[in-house]
C-alpha cells in the first residue's frame, strides 16, 4: 500500500510533505523521502525521534551498537530503515583504511552466521570484511525489531544510507531476504562497492529492479575501495543514476598526477597517503547536502 492509502487509517504525512509511494519503485519522490531518511539516520536519538516524526510522519527508534547506527521507522502504510553513514556527514576521514589503506585485504569470505548468510550468494563471492563487520554488530537487535514490525502489521520495506550507510543499507537487504522479509527498495547515496564481481552479480539477481545506487559524479566514496587503479576486484551493484550535472569521473581522472606515479596502476607507500589528500579535496561532492540539493533540483 502507498504512503497516500496509509492516510486513510488516520496517519497525516510528515510536515515536510515527503511521501513514499510504493506504486512507484525507483521514483524521483521515493528517493527524496529515503535521502532525507539519511540525513537524519546522523542525528542522535531525542533529535532523531522527533525529526522523522515531524518530517516524515514515521515512528522511529535508533539501535546503535559500538561503531555502528541505524534508524528503524515506521508507519502504518511503510517500514524505513535508515543506517547513519561515517561519524560525520561531512568528512570521509575516517574510511581512508576501508576505503583505500587496506582495500584488497579485506575482500574476505565472512565467518559465523552472518557469513553463511552472505555465502549464500555462491561460490566466489567475497565482500568487504569492514562493512560485514559493521553490519554483524547490529544486525541481531535489528533484524528482530524489524521482524516483529512485520509480523504486527506487513508493509513494504525500504532500506537506505549515504555513503557507509548505503553499503550497509544493501547487505541488510540480502541478510532480511535471508530471514524471508521481502525488500521493496533500496536507495543509496554515494555509497562504495562493497564486494567483488561474484557477490555484486548475486545482488543484481536477487533484487532486480529493486536498487538505486544514487551518485555525484566527482564524489569520491563511490570509486572506492581500491589499491588498484586499473585491476580493482571491488564492483558496485546495479543500478547506477547520476544526480546533477557533471559527468561520471574515473579514479584516475581524480588523483590526476598521484596516478600517474602509481607502478603498474597500484597505490602503495606514500602514494597512498597523496591519494588520500587528494580526494578529500573533492569532499564537497560527497556531502549529502550536495545530493538533498540536487534531487530537488
């Protein structure tokens, strides 16, 4: 059912009139409402509660674990999950060891439960050992109150995140496919890939016409992880949809003369701190600000 049939039952849309419409998968409304879903998933818990309230019209209750956050809000027509992005929406300082420092050594086959979940996806499938970290810290809580969510009442689920927030926004996609919970959308802003061709392959059957990557085309998270400039083994998921104006650049176009100095397309030593230097000068492109505007646009 739509946002607009929820109504019905007595549940008014948040005052800052965004809707989700379940009628139109992959809309330009629908991202609106799951970008600004993202923004709040960085606010702390008294804030949050009332924010998804007063903007979305969503009940919403934060689970936090260690390092990792994600908002669950519902109403009676929709259930959102929102997972908060690095500590600060504004600064991609603390990725550099997920994103580029340790890139190729945490593609890994995950261990314990949540790893056979994830292998699941076949033979040759490997994902990022960071973000299936992060995921497995709350993923119990989590996966349990959105159950119960569904079993009080069933609704489409949508899941959501900006940059870390999206990786994770799409492993929770596959775990509560796992658990038999039917995922009606995912939508990611400047998220990074998060596994190699095996694992993203596997992600493209399950949820065909299901994710949409949203991205700027100079932010540099989505171009990551890496060591490599020319053979990375870390893909993204489909689908792709360009927000703004400028064209997609390539890794190499970003770090401009730190790539050309590169040996045989692989970052190492010092290299890798001027690549580091150099992207976060591109920051900006990154900010989920930058994506709010453009989607309005």
């Amino acid at each position: 059912m739509s946002t607009e049939r929820g109504q019905e039952r007595g549940r008014e849309p948040g005052q800052g009139g965004f809707r989700l419409d379940e009628d139109a998968t992959g809309s330009l409304g629908n991202a609106r409402f799951l970008c600004e879903a993202s923004a709040l998933a960085y606010l702390p818990a008294a804030a949050g509660r009332a924010r998804f309230k007063d903007l979305l019209g969503l009940d919403a209750t934060l689970f936090s674990v260690d390092n990792t956050q994600a908002w669950l809000a519902a109403d009676e027509a929709n259930i959102v999950i929102a997972f908060r992005g690095t500590e600060s929406p504004a600064t991609i300082d603390g990725l550099k060891d997920i994103l580029l420092t340790d890139a190729m050594n945490l593609l890994v086959v995950p261990e314990g439960r949540l790893g056979h979940d994830l292998a699941a996806a076949g033979v040759g499938a490997r994902f990022h050992k960071g973000f299936t970290d992060a995921i497995a810290e709350i993923w119990t809580p989590l996966a349990e109150a959105v159950e119960a969510e569904v079993k009080r009442q069933d609704r489409p689920v949508w899941l959501t995140g900006h940059s870390l927030g999206g990786a994770l926004a799409l492993y929770a996609a596959w775990l509560l496919k796992r658990r038999f919970i039917p995922v009606h959308e995912v939508c990611t802003f400047g998220a990074p890939m998060i596994g190699n061709r095996a694992a993203c392959e596997a992600f493209n059957r399950e949820f065909a016409g299901k994710i949409f990557r949203y991205i700027n085309g100079r932010d540099p998270v989505p171009k990551l992880p890496t060591m490599s400039l020319v053979a990375n083994e870390f893909l993204h998921v489909d689908a792709e949809r360009l927000v703004g104006r400028d064209p997609v650049t390539r890794l190499t176009d970003l770090l401009g003369a730190v790539a050309s100095q590169a040996a045989g397309g692989l970052l190492s030593g010092g290299l890798l701190d001027q690549a580091w230097s150099t992207l976060n000068a591109e920051v900006s492109n990154h900010f989920l600000d930058r994506y709010r505007e453009q989607l309005r646009g």
